[in-house]
C-alpha cells in the first residue's frame, strides 16, 4: 500500500537567531517534497528577557507572525500551513504557556525540555565539556522526572524530541527502561503525541529521537505519533522522513498525527 503524503510540524525561523531562510523557501522545499502539511513552531519567548540567545523576543511575535502568514500565501491552496511555537518547559511556566497559547490562533504547541535548572541548556554545544564532569545518571534522572511532569500537564498537542537528553551521546549504563516507564505511563495520563524527531540522525547520538526502544513502549501504549525534521534550514524540511517513516511503522505505530486548531486527529500511515 501506498504512504499516506507526510506532514512536517517542527521546523524554525530565522527569529530563532540559529536557522535561516525565507518562509517562500521553506514553502518552495515542502511542495518540492509533496508534504501534505508543513507547520512552523519557532522557539517561543521565554520570561525574563533576554532569556538565551537562541529563541525570538516577545516583541517579536507580530514578525513571526506575519512570516507565517508569507508562508501560507506562498503556499495558497498548494499545501496547507499550520501554526505552531516550540515552548520551553519548566516547573513554573503554566502561567506563560497559557498567555502565550492565547496571543495567536495556533494549530498545536509543541513542549521540550532544553534546561536542566535555569542555567544550563544541555543541548547547547557551547556547554559540551560540562558534560565530561556530570553524573550521567543523575542527569538522566532530573529529565526524564521533568519530562514526565511536561507530558502529565496536558498542555501540549506535541511532546517534542523525547530523548533529546541523549544528543552528545552520554548514555548511562544498564537498562534504560527505568527512565522510559514512567514517562510513557505520563504520557499516556497527559493525552499529548510524540513526535519521531529525524535531527539527532545529524547529532553525535546518531539516532532519532527517541530510541527504538522508547518508540516501541509509545507504540504499545497506543500513543499518539508525528514526523518531525526540526528543520533550521529549507533543505531540511521532512529530512530523513522515509528512514523516520520506517523505523515509526518497525515500532508498530499504523497511524500519524494531524492538528488543526489545538485538536487532534489521526491518519492511516498506508493507505
């Protein structure tokens, strides 16, 4: 049977301060590639500013605003544009989450984890020799107990890169179903959709997010799924989709996820 035709619902801005490209370029490689759906979900503003150095300011949500909607008349009835933002999780962010899901008409949120405390933002290449010095364990451990208060929230359409913890290859031994169990059972309590995440192919973990093994558990708690490139750049729009595609039916998921207007609904992988 044939593939049902791809939506991708992670990809950037260049108001992130790391992507780059035009909206008609990101439009341009999605219709190059018959995606069905292509959703843009920048990195949120984050409270106090300035936050980082890798997300837009809250002054800037009427440019991105208006780069979607040069999205959508460059993709006109070609292919249909949804709405998205990336938002940061932390222990205290219900209030800002909410005030933000309210500033625009959004198809889905997307929620990660990218700090562990306040200061340090583990996926930040500028902080790789920090990792040299930490305790994996322990690391693992405040992410994935995170991770599991994000997914019990319910806040979010899209859980983003499960296992991004893992992106610089530091992997405690042993079985890692101890971290994986309780989130799925999260997961499961939240009702938010994963996402297979095609970027860490790219990162020194060399694998998507998340692992084969966590997919499989996702896939047997009958969780929700979606394809996603978290793309920077146009060229890396639905990047490594067949191979994400494959690995997503091997987990023994049959269906993908759509969102219009915060709700979901699902679609056969074959049709």
């Amino acid at each position: 049977m044939k593939a049902t035709p791809l939506a991708d619902y992670h990809t950037h801005t260049p108001l992130c301060r790391h992507a780059e490209g035009s909206p008609e370029e990101y439009i341009e490689a999605a219709l190059a590639l018959e995606l069905e759906e292509y959703g843009i979900s920048d990195h949120a503003p984050q409270t106090p500013e300035p936050f980082d150095d890798w997300r837009m300011l809250e002054s800037e949500l009427p440019q991105y605003f208006e780069w979607i909607e040069r999205a959508r008349v460059r993709a006109g009835d070609e292919l249909t544009v949804r709405a998205g933002l990336e938002c940061d999780w932390f222990p205290d962010c219900h209030e800002w989450i909410n005030q933000l899901g309210r500033c625009y008409e959004w198809d889905y949120l997307i929620g990660s984890i990218h700090y562990l405390g306040d200061q340090w933002d583990f996926d930040n290449p500028k902080w790789l020799s920090r990792w040299a010095e930490t305790n994996i364990d322990e690391v693992w451990t405040a992410y994935w107990e995170e991770y599991a208060r994000m997914a019990r929230s319910g806040m979010f359409e899209i859980l983003g890169h499960p296992d991004l913890i893992k992106k610089f290859a530091y992997t405690p031994e042993g079985d890692l179903r101890r971290f994986y169990d309780p989130v799925i059972e999260s997961i499961v309590a939240g009702g938010s959709a994963i996402e297979l995440n095609t970027a860490g192919f790219h990162k020194p973990c060399a694998e998507q997010y998340p692992s084969a093994e966590f997919l499989k558990l996702a896939a047997k708690a009958s969780i929700p799924i979606t394809l996603s490139s978290d793309a920077h750049a146009p060229g890396e729009v639905a990047r490594d989709f067949e191979k994400g595609l494959r690995l997503i039916e091997e987990a023994g998921f049959t269906k993908l996820c759509r969102f219009k207007k915060r709700s979901r609904r699902e679609v056969a992988i074959r049709g």
